[in-house]
C-alpha cells in the first residue's frame, strides 16, 4: 500500500506493528506533517489528516466577519 493515498495521507513506508500486532505505516499529510498511522485507521477512513483540515476550518470560523 506504500504510495496509496487516503484523504490527505499519502503512504511512504511501512512502520512496523503497534503492541496489538496491528500494522503501522508512516504518512505524510499534504500539508507535510508526517505521522505513524494504523493501517486500519486509514482504511475505515478514521483519520483523514493530520488534523490540518480541523485546524484551518476553525481559523477560518474565528476570522470570520
Ligand atoms: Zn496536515
């Protein structure tokens, strides 16, 4: 799955196994932040981003007119 993309993720290496034997894969978010991730957080669509989305829409709210 090494070069797939989920939402903003793009996959660059596989990380090994958390402590329940379930698969971690590095990431690298579109705004260049870059996360270890469970693969089954990504393919349920769990995490998205890094939260750069969250934060750039609650700027927006708070800069509103
Ligand atoms: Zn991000």
């Amino acid at each position: 799955m090494i070069g797939e993309t989920f939402g903003k993720w793009t996959v660059l290496k596989d990380a090994g196994k958390d402590k329940h034997g379930k698969s971690i894969v590095l990431c690298k978010c579109e705004c260049g932040t870059r996360r270890k991730v469970l693969v089954t957080r990504l393919k349920y669509g769990h995490s998205r981003s890094c939260g750069c989305v969250v934060k750039a829409m609650r700027r927006a709210i708070n800069f509103a007119p």
